[in-house]
C-alpha cells in the first residue's frame, strides 16, 4: 500500500481522532506531534505512524496526564523504555488522581452543607451565601 494512500489530511485526522485541528497544529507547534509531510501544495498529510502518535496524545490527555507527562510517556516510547518506567509516571499521575478526587469529595460535601443550610424562600438573605463570608477578614 503506499504510504500517501494512507494518509490523511488535518481534517480527515481531526475526524477521525475526535482532536480539534487548532489542538493538532498546537500539538506540532510544540513538538508533541512531529511535523507531517507536506503536499506540493503544502497541504499537511498524516502518516499513520504521526496518526497513532495523534491518538496516544488524545488517550492520555483524556486520562489527565499534563503535557508534560504526555512528552515524558512518548519519549519513553521513542526509546528502549522499560513497562517499569511508564509504571511509575502512571502511578505517579494515579496519586495526582486520588487527591484531585479527595479534594473533589471535599468539596461536594462542602456545598451539600451549604445546601443544606439554605431555607429557600425569597428572601434576599442565604445562609448558603453567609457561609461563603465567614472567616473574611474585616
């Protein structure tokens, strides 16, 4: 098969990634994403390689890795890495996880107190809105 066969232009990509074609040039402009070939009349044209690469940046940024954590997973990828390796940038985005959820719990219970406190009515006094002030300083 040749290789311009498969390949596809930024709007086919963004299709078939679910990837917006702003977020693709960004991803180049910052070398996530090699830069593709071009067509003569420089039209970008995907390779399937650049393709997989495009769909492993979307994955893990749906799983929260930062773009850092991204660039650190793929530069492992493009060398001999070790399943060790990649295990502890997981698990370290896996803590990061778990306190973001902590904090999210603190959070919802936070404001289910605060709920819990507002009488309704039409009134233009809430003590949903008192509980925000408290501890403002003077």
């Amino acid at each position: 098969m040749n290789s311009k066969a498969a390949a596809l232009s930024i709007g086919k990509l963004s299709k078939k990634t679910g990837c917006h074609i702003e977020t693709i040039r960004y991803y180049e402009k910052i070398s996530l994403l090699p830069s593709p070939t071009r067509t003569e009349g420089g039209h970008r044209l995907y390779s399937k390689t650049l393709q997989q690469r495009l769909i492993f940046i979307c994955k893990a940024r749906g799983l929260g890795f930062t773009l850092e954590e991204v660039r650190n997973l793929l530069c492992l990828t493009d060398s001999s890495y070790s399943c060790d390796e990649v295990k502890q940038v997981v698990l370290g985005h896996l803590d990061v996880v778990k306190n973001k959820i902590s904090e999210l719990v603190r959070m919802q219970n936070s404001l289910e107190s605060m709920a819990g406190q507002c009488t309704g009515g039409s009134l233009p006094q809430c003590a949903a809105i008192d509980s925000l002030f408290d501890g403002a300083e003077s």
